[in-house]
C-alpha cells in the first residue's frame, strides 16, 4: 500500500491484492472532452471484455461470418421454390452488402474478411481479428427480427385532413404590409 498525491487529491494505492473483487482505474486527461472520451473507449472495451468472459466463443471478424452466412442462406434459397425464398435470399444479399468482394468463401474459407486499415482480403483467423459471438449472434437475431417485423406488416395507413376539415388554416398574415 501507497499513498500518492495526484494533482490535490490524496490518493491511497493498494497494489498486488490477492484476489480482488473490484478495481479503481484512475483516468486523466488534458481537458474534459478528451476525458469523457477515454472514459466512453474504457467502458465499450470492458463491455467486450465481459461479453467474452460470460461467452468466451469468437467469430472471425472483418465481414467473414456475415460473408459465410449469406453464402449459406443463398444455397438453402435456391432449394425453396416460390415466394417462401424470397426472404432468404433478401437476408443473404442484406449480409452481403459489406464483405461482397470475399469470393473466397465459396471455397468454404469462411474466415476471410477485410482489413479495415489496408482494405484487403485477408484470413480473419491469421490475422488475429476476433468479435464476441455472443454479439454476433444478437445483431442477426435483432436484425432479422425487424425484418419479419416489417415483412408483417399487411398496410401503411397515411392519415392526411383534406383541407377546411378543422385542420390548421392558411398561415396568418404579419401586419404592416400594405392593403
């Protein structure tokens, strides 16, 4: 244990605790702005760390999972005739949308995805880019939830008063102008 004194506030550091059951971390910065950043960056990555600690499967990332689904969805639409495909072709297409370029998937390499920094194709896995499963898998769950949602819906009913029907009238006239 030791007592430190950043800028004016005493500060009592106890270090290589035995079995912690909670942490301080101590974050500073040149200005607020700067500060509330580091704190928003701090907290997305202990959500990731504690999404893989409660479900500790990866997925390749980079496109590669989106790119093997689509790839997947498309060989079950062309065996299902009719309108009954159309969804599944519409969600392969949706998941397409942003790995289209990786032709390697019809290879069965499932893994290949697109280095955000270079823009290349390259193997997720090799590469050392992983994203929780368990976030994958609720995207596509919500994602293809709202589109059964919207796929429901029989109508969209517009309601527009006809004018002179109690609805709001001309604008008003300012005064001073000339009549």
């Amino acid at each position: 244990m030791h007592v430190k004194k950043p800028r004016d506030e005493d500060s009592t550091f106890l270090t290589k605790c035995q079995d912690p059951k909670a942490c301080t971390i101590l974050l500073r910065g040149p200005s607020k702005d700067v500060l509330h950043e580091v704190d928003r960056n701090l907290a997305d990555a202990m959500a990731v760390a504690r999404n893989v600690v409660f479900d500790p499967r990866l997925a390749p990332g980079g496109g590669a999972t989106e790119m093997a689904i689509s790839v997947g969805l498309a060989k079950k639409a062309r065996a299902i005739e009719g309108v009954q495909g159309w969804p599944m072709r519409a969600v392969s297409d949706a998941m397409e949308v942003i790995p289209r370029t990786l032709a390697k998937h019809a290879a069965g390499e499932s893994s290949f995805g697109v280095d955000g920094e270079t823009g290349k194709v390259v193997d997720m896995k090799e590469y050392g880019l992983y994203e929780s499963a368990a976030v994958k898998v609720q995207t596509l769950k919500t994602a293809i939830e709202s589109a059964c949602l919207l796929l429901r819906v029989d109508d969209i009913v517009s309601a527009k008063r006809p004018q002179g029907e109690g609805g709001p009238g001309p604008m008003p006239q300012q005064g001073g102008g000339e009549e």
